[in-house]
C-alpha cells in the first residue's frame, strides 16, 4: 500500500514508518518540525527514515490545506495514519491556541482532505486522555467521556466526535486509538521517562506527583505500532472504530522509577509533590475490543521495556 504518515519525524510515527518500510508498504512521511522540543531528535528520526527505500519526506504544516490537496491528489494514498499533534496536557495549560489549531484544524484539514480523494480509511491517534476523570478502572470504549480534565483530552474527544461525522455523512472509514502512556526507544523529551533518567544521571532530584501515588499503563512503542498496523491492515471493520491501545497493567509511577534505578544502577533523589491541573491519578486499559477485532496482544512488561529505553538513551546521547 502507499501510505501517508502524519507526524513522521515524531516518536510513534517515525517508529511505525519503519514497521511499514520494513514490510514493503511505500510511506510518505508529513511533518511541520515544529519546536515544542528538541528539533535536532525530530531531524534524527527523519533522517534513519530518509535512507530506506521508500519512504519520501515533505515538510508542511497541518493547516496548509492547499498543499495537503496537492499531495493527496498526487499521491493517491491507500491508508492515511493521522498521528500529528499537539501532544502532552500540562502544555495545553500554558498554550491553549496551539491546541485548537494543531488538533482540531489540522485534524479538519485531514478529514477533509481523505474526503475529497477518495481515501478507503482514516486511521488517526485519539488518546487516553479522553476518559478525564472518569473512575471506573479499566477504562472501557463504552464508557462515557464527558469528564474532561485537559484542554489536551478536549481536543482529543473532538477528534473522535469530527470522525464519527465524517463517517456518518461521507463513509469515510475511520479509525480512532486511545494511546496509553507510549514509551520506549526514540522517545519524547516531555515524557516522564526522558525527564526522570535524564535528572538520575545528573544526579538532580525528579519531581513525582501526586506524592507517588500515579498508576499509568505504560505501553511499549513496538506494541502500539502493532496495533496501529492491524488497523490499517485488518479487513472487517466498522465504518467507524474507536479502540483503546494499552498494555492492560495499571503500574504505580513508583515501581517505573525503580525501574529506571535499577537500569541505571543508580539512586533517584524524589521531589514528592502535589498532583498537577490537568492529570488524572491513574489510567488502565480494556483491550478486550482490540484484541477481539485487531488481534492486538502487547507482549512487552516494563521490566524489559525500560531498560531497553535507558540503554537507547545512553547511546543517543553518547553516555557510557
């Protein structure tokens, strides 16, 4: 298949450009590069992208609508993975706008653009954010997502809301994925992981909220690319699908760190404080519908996730 990837310079997309490569797909990676971090990693990803064949960059902006018709005529893709954004909720506190343009422009700007060249489905990157402050554990598909507690998680039930009427009035295929706290090699700077192994090795205290009392299903990258690629791939589906991608494992914040302590042979200094506006206690995943519909079954514990994150991120940055 040809397949346009948006947000192929970043963590999940760069990760399932290469599953894609690697199985003989042709990928058309979309970026803008923006800043929110580090560029130089973005560029990294690209560019161990730019040497397989059949993969083709193009530098753009989601909102840039005449260009994304261009490239979608041109092109004529198969599949269309919609993971570009404007990622992480306490950001959604200090730079609102950059959310409403990002997540639901840019996302209207896909919609629209699947729309008017005939795209066979949409496949496109919700987020567990959405279930709030919802209580019930494990979260379910089934469950009510009015609770929001992020601009963040607002933006990603709009998303889920703009599909299911694309669906509806156009019979776009679409397919949203709730992600659950994604980590592992090539990773996001912002993410808890980064921050933690990188102040652990400079020996700086980390800041655990909530006093240490988080609970995350932390999923491995490689298992979330497999689910993002049975959606792609499997026939059968609805017309509309929305499913959660999780590692089924509540685990407490805690024991990752310890994780990391021990990958790293060395001592976190903890900085115990209060929970931040905007994060939820604890997440936990049903996957009985991806496992039922898409086959998805994670493989991937922290216990072998996490020092396979430390000991890339020593080599990324040249650490021994």
């Amino acid at each position: 298949m040809k397949i346009l990837v948006t947000g192929a310079a970043g963590f999940i997309g760069s990760t399932l450009s290469h599953r894609l490569l690697a199985e003989g797909h042709e990928v058309v990676g979309y970026d803008n590069f923006n800043d929110y971090y580090d560029v130089r990693l973005k560029e990294a990803r690209h560019a161990r992208l730019e040497k397989l064949t059949g993969y083709r960059g193009v530098r753009g902006d989601l909102c840039d609508y005449e260009l994304l018709l261009k490239l979608f005529a041109a092109e004529k893709f198969d599949r269309v993975v919609h993971l570009a954004a404007q990622a992480g909720v306490r950001y959604s506190i200090e730079r609102p706008f950059a959310y409403l343009k990002a997540n639901l422009e840019g996302t209207l700007t896909i919609l629209e653009a699947c729309r008017h060249n005939g795209v066979p489905r949409l496949v496109y990157a919700s987020s567990s954010s959405v279930y709030g402050s919802n209580t019930k554990m494990p979260f379910s598909e089934e469950d009510r997502v009015d609770n929001q507690v992020s601009l963040y998680g607002a933006t990603k039930k709009s998303n889920e809301l703009m599909a299911n009427v694309y669906s509806h009035l156009y019979g776009l295929q679409t397919v949203g994925l709730r992600f659950f706290t994604v980590y592992g090699p090539w990773g996001r700077p912002d993410m808890a992981m980064w921050m933690f192994t990188r102040d652990i090795l400079a020996g700086k205290p980390i800041s655990v909220f909530n006093h240490g009392e988080m609970m995350r299903d932390f999923t491995y990258v490689d298992d979330i690319v497999q689910g993002i690629r049975a959606c792609v791939l499997k026939d059968g589906l609805d017309t509309c699908e929305v499913f959660n991608l999780g590692n089924h494992r509540s685990e407490r914040l805690l024991d990752m760190i310890g994780g990391i302590e021990t990958a790293l042979g060395k001592k976190a200094v903890l900085n115990l404080m209060p929970i931040q506006p905007g994060d939820v206690p604890a997440t936990y995943a049903d996957i009985s519908r991806a496992q039922t519909k898409l086959g998805f079954e994670p493989t991937t514990p922290i216990s072998v996730g996490i020092p396979n994150f430390v000991r890339w991120y020593k080599e990324y940055h040249g650490i021994r």
